[in-house]
C-alpha cells in the first residue's frame, strides 16, 4: 500500500533502481559509441539528451493482463458478429477502442474530453450515470470494459455516488436494444473499495446485478496469475471468487427479447 501512495506522488523506488542499474551500461555503451563513430570518421553529432535507462531489461511488449486480453477477445467477437452499430461507454481509446476502430466505425461515450479527431471513432462526451434519453436503444452491440467498478467514485471526475455501478449497469442495459449484446467486464475478488481508485465485487455480486435484466451468454476470465480462461466454469469462479485478489471478470451478455 505504501508504494501505491510513492508512485501516487511520483515516486516509484522498483523504477529508480531499475534506473541506476541501466545508467553503468548507458555510459558504457554511449562512449563505445562515440570511439566508433570517430573511427568511422561519421558526421554524427552525438549527444547524451534522451536517455532510456529501463529498456535493456524489457520484453518486446506485455502479451498478458487484464487490458491485453480482454481488448483482443471482445475486438475478435464483434469483428466476427458485425453488428450493425456498435458503441462503446468508457473503455480506453489506446487500446480496446482502437482495435476496434481498425475495422469499422465506432462510436465512444466518456465522461473525460477527447480533443483528437481520430478515423472510424465518433465521440460523445457523456456521463454514464445521467445517459440522454436519445442514447436509450441506440445500438444492437455495446462494450464497456474495466468501467463499471470505477463509477460514483470521482476517480476521473465523476459526482461521488456510492451506488455508481448499480445506476451504471441499468443505464447501459436502456441503452441496448432487444436482443442486442453487451460485452462488460469488471475486477473480481475479495470485495471491497480500494478509494479512490476502484471497487473489487464478489462474483456474486456482479452475477445478481446482471441477472435482474440480462442472459449470461459466455463467461471468460483472467486469473491473479494474469492467465486467460475463454468460456470458462462460471459456477466455479463463482465458488472460488473469495480466493481472489484482483481477476477480471470478461460477461457477453444478451439482453433478452421483450
């Protein structure tokens, strides 16, 4: 909890030491740098101005977590279903949402302003918990991805309401037409709030929001371990949801015929 509070106020020590051990190799690597450029006799001027201390120890990229596997399965379903619209509520822009954009138009709600004009994303700045009514049944296929433990708690300017992802929910359903898909998903676990970053459910929590007026379709999962579990044991998540810390929790959801 303590390191949370550091890197709050910019503070990371996991990042500084990282920093300190890559600096032995930047100097290194940076004069051998400049004894062969002057071999070479390269017009090359050469200066110390950006240094980038923590990539000789990193992967090629992070293929694993949370964000990473929820933005490529939710992406792949609605490329394979080609709904006629589709719109997200919330979910990042530099990720779920660009994947999207790649292969057709989208349109994105958030609450936070989007000053870039980007193709194949149409935007409305919109608070989930006061939708318009000329947003109710405006689309057959709806994603809103690690939102829904965020609302009501002022985390990105939102008004505080302690019942934020229960209006939330409800709210997203009126937006969906009859027999149209919502692909949610939302951390599970030990339940609490961790203020005033996020809230972690119980899976039986999410499970009774969710059935008031929506059909579990399919159930994915992504462990503590950060491992994806496609179409996964609901029924047993659900009896194992207490042993978790922080998994994520990835619902298709139907919302049923009148």
């Amino acid at each position: 909890m303590f390191s949370r509070w550091l890197r709050a106020v910019g503070l990371d020590w996991a990042c500084f030491y990282t920093g300190l051990k890559g600096l032995r190799r930047f100097w290194s690597d940076y004069r051998r740098v400049i004894k062969l450029n002057s071999a070479a006799g390269n017009p090359w001027n050469i200066r110390a101005s950006y240094p980038c201390l923590h990539d000789f120890y990193g992967e090629s990229g992070v293929a694993s977590g949370h964000y990473f596997y929820q933005d490529l399965l939710i992406a792949q379903k609605i490329f394979e279903r080609r709904p006629l619209k589709h719109v997200d509520v919330g979910s990042r822009i530099d990720g779920f949402v660009a994947h999207v954009a790649s292969f057709r138009v989208v349109e994105v709600l958030d609450i936070r302003p989007l000053n870039s004009v980007i193709p194949n994303i149409i935007y409305h700045q919109c608070d989930l918990l006061d939708v318009p009514s000329e947003f109710h049944g405006c689309s057959d296929s709806l994603s809103c991805l690690h939102v829904l433990e965020h609302l009501g708690l002022g985390r990105y300017g939102d008004p505080i309401d302690i019942d934020g992802h229960i209006k939330g929910l409800i709210n997203l359903t009126k937006m969906l037409k009859p027999g149209g898909s919502l692909y949610l998903s939302a951390p599970f676990g030990v339940e609490r709030i961790e203020y005033n970053a996020h809230r972690v459910f119980d899976l039986r929590t999410l499970l009774a929001l969710i059935e008031r007026s929506l059909e579990i379709v399919e159930f994915s999962m992504v462990d503590d371990a950060e491992e994806l579990h496609v179409n996964a044991d609901l029924q047993s998540a659900v009896r194992r949801s207490s042993r978790y810390q922080f998994a994520l929790a990835i619902f298709e959801l139907r919302k049923p015929e009148p």
